[in-house]
C-alpha cells in the first residue's frame, strides 16, 4: 500500500517551501543501491526514513550506505519503531542523526528549519539527537487536536498507484487508493503498541473525508478505496456523514475497511453497504474466552458470531484476523481458535504468529512466558519469534497451516471465489497468484 504517513510529511513540507521528493523504495523492490542512486540523484540535505520493527534493519542498512557515500547529509528517522524505543534504537544504529517520535508533522518542520538556520534541536519537542558522543531525547511533543489542519497528502509525490499490488480480495476495480481518516486506537489489547498516535481516537471530519476522496477520483481516476484506520467507525455519527457522502457525491465506489467486533449493529452495516462497502476486517484474534480475557480484547465469543452474520447478511465480505501462539496458549487452545474460525460464515480469513512488538504490554512478558528470539528484523507476525511454553515452532507452523487448509478448501469458499471470479474475469490472474501463494505457504515445512 502506499504510505500515506510520508505523503502527509510530504505534503507539510512542500507548503513549508521545501522541495520535496518522495522514494519508495519497497514498490516495486529496489535493490539498495538503486535506492541510493536515486536518492543521490536529487542532491538532498535531509533524508527521512519511515520505518516498522520488521524494517529498521533495513532502514539502518540504506541509512548507513547514505553516510559512506556523504557523511554530511543529515538522516532523520520516523515511524512506529523509533517512537517506542527511541534511545535503544539511536544506540544500536548510529547512523540515523534524528529520530522524531510520534505525530511528525509539526515536529519535522521545527527539526528542519532548526537544523537550515544552524539553530538548537534542544528546543523541538518530540525527537531524540545526537550531539556529539551524547543522546539527548526532548520533552513529548503533544497530539495534533485538529487533523483537518493538515494539508490533503501529497499524492502527487507517488509512483503511479497501479503499481502497487493488492491481494484480489481487497478491492473491487483498479486502480485503488488507501486512505487514513483517523488517528489512535482505545483499544488496550496487550499485543499491541500505540506508541505514534495513541489510545484516544482523533478523526478527519466527514468534509475533509470527502474532499479527500474527490481529489482522488478526480486527479488519480481511483476507482476504489481501502480505510486504513485503526478503527473506521468508532464515531457514528462521523459515519454517517461520510456514508451519505460517498452515495450522494460519488455513485458510492466501492470500499473497505477494518471495524472492532463491538462496534457495528444490522443498521449501521446496511447503511456501509448502501454507500459502497464491500468489506470489513475484524481483529478476533482467538476462539478462547480465557485468552481473549488474557489480551484484554473486552469481546466475547457470541459477539462474534452475531457480528460476522451480521455481515455476510448485510451483503458485506467479512474478513476474520485470529493470532496462535499467545502466553499461555496450549494445543488445546490452539485447537478451539481454529475450530472456531472454521465454525464462523467468515468470507476471508488470516492467521498470524503472535509477535510481542517493543512498546506492547505483551513484550515484557515473552522472556518469562516461553522462548523469545528478540530480532526486531523478524518482527513481522509471519516469522515465528515467540514460542509459548509447552509447544514448539514446528507444531505452531503446522497448526497455522491446518487452520488455512480447512478454512480455504471448502466448497462454500470455492463457491463465494467462483461467483467472484465470474463478476470479476480481470480478477482471475490475481485470483491465481493469490493461490499460487497460498499452497507454498500451507504445504511449506
């Protein structure tokens, strides 16, 4: 997907008078050194990188080759990673100058103008330097109150958006744009960090929302949408206003997005469904009541069942988010989460390995609750990092893949990809790569 957080960066900086160019170096992949030549291509005084926990390594990587080939060139990191562990982070990799930790926005144009007019970092909230041998990290900087004081993002910095590859479940026409129309999460699940933005939720309003998308339609020809929001509909009445939008102002196009289990009712998906939403991601994440208590998820087993039917009647995909591999999770447990996966009328489904991120509640706990390989390069939640007590990484592997089989290939799920791939022929190619994947993954190790 494309990064909509540096299009944000990008979009401040421009206003500010900065030239300002955007690289991304993941879409398609681009060998290191392609990167580097193109970066030095533009003759920049300041190179920022956005990483996760998966690619700080990376980042590092291509942070260290831009410091061999100019020393001077200053090097500020942002991102989820560098905001939850901000000191451990400078410390093991030296060569990034600046971390800015959480919202970046006000923050990266008081870190360039102090660093333009050779002026003290002291004084910018919200970032950790280097000043000579020291690491010196400010005061908190506050969240952005109001986000429609942000400029629209910077689309036009993107390569152009058919390059980027989604799976065929996760939109309806090419070519497609994500969009962010809030910030934070109140959830407390204790696998999750919500070190940038937070746990109370700030929202665009349903005006900028719009204006967003008539941007998108009008000067990228998008022609379907995905909300990447942490959760979409936590304001009701903010959805509505949006839903009407999108039926009244744009024939409502196609979209999706990610919901809390407890969040929606019959009324309020028929009302999404009625403005163009075709699906909706649910983080489930166990069939246990005890290990949903555990993770502090604060749902229950029968508010699941009633949402995902719920949805499927409503004429809407619904998608199911499960995690193996919790503290205290044993084959038993794991067992029961499968079964109930496979028990629920879900359209599409997705099992992950539990990965306890730095800054998560869950993360403090792992060296105690079972063997942990704290590698932040195989943070990704498909790598096996943490094994509880009891189980082993062979039997989790082999678990997760049991789970994909006997969700996947069942005649309901071919049927529901049949009648898809029939609305949808243009699909069939991506439909078959998707496939491809899927039976590598399932009958590896």
């Amino acid at each position: 997907m494309p990064p909509i957080g540096l299009l944000y960066l990008g979009a401040v900086c421009k206003n500010a008078g900065y030239e300002t160019f955007f690289i991304d170096a993941s879409c398609p992949e681009r060998p290191i050194d392609f990167v580097i030549r193109e970066i030095f291509s533009l003759k920049p005084s300041f190179v920022g990188i956005s990483a996760t926990t998966v690619a700080i390594a990376s980042a590092n990587r291509l942070a260290k080759k831009i410091k061999e080939v100019a020393p001077y060139v200053k090097i500020i990191l942002g991102g989820p990673h560098i905001s939850t562990v901000p000191m451990e982070t400078m410390k093991r990799y030296t060569s990034f100058d600046i971390g800015i930790i959480g919202e970046g926005e006000e923050t990266i144009l008081e870190v360039l103008e102090a660093l333009s007019n050779k002026t003290s970092l002291n004084n910018v909230a919200g970032i950790i330097f280097r000043k000579e041998q020291e690491l010196i990290q400010t005061i908190p900087r506050r969240f952005i109150a109001n986000l429609d004081s942000l400029p629209y993002p910077a689309w036009e910095l993107l390569p152009p958006l058919h390059i980027y590859k989604l799976s065929a479940t996760r939109f309806q026409n090419q070519p497609t744009a994500s969009l962010i129309t809030s910030r934070g999460c109140f959830g407390s699940c204790t696998f999750c960090d919500v070190g940038v933005f937070g746990r109370k939720v700030r929202g665009h309003s349903a005006e900028y929302v719009l204006n967003m998308i008539e941007q998108l339609l009008n000067g990228y020809n998008v022609k379907s949408l995905i909300f990447n929001d942490d959760t979409f509909v936590y304001d009701k009445q903010r959805l509505e206003l949006i839903c009407k939008g999108i039926k009244e102002r744009f024939n409502s196009i196609p979209w999706s997005c990610s919901s809390r289990i407890n969040m929606v009712n019959p009324e309020i998906l028929e009302m999404m469904r009625d403005a163009g939403c075709f699906q909706i991601a649910y983080g489930i994440e166990s069939g246990v009541p005890e290990i949903l208590k555990q993770i502090n998820k604060k749902i229950t087993l029968e508010q699941i069942r009633r949402t995902i039917l719920w949805t499927e009647r409503a004429g809407i995909r619904s998608k199911g988010y499960f995690i193996i591999g919790f503290p205290n999770e044993t084959i038993e447990t794991i067992q029961r989460t499968i079964d109930f996966a496979v028990s629920l009328p879900l359209s599409d489904f997705q099992m992950t390995f539990l990965t306890p991120f730095p800054g998560s509640e869950i993360y403090k706990l792992a060296k105690d609750a079972g063997e942990f390989d704290d590698d932040w390069e195989h943070m990704n939640m498909w790598d096996i990092v943490f094994v509880p007590h009891g189980l082993t990484k062979e039997y989790l592997i082999r678990k997760r893949n049991e789970a994909f089989r006997r969700f996947y290939l069942r005649p309901r799920i071919f049927a529901n990809y049949a009648i898809l791939m029939l609305k949808k022929p243009k699909f069939i190619p991506l439909l078959f790569n998707d496939f491809t994947s899927f039976m590598k993954m399932i009958i590896s190790r």
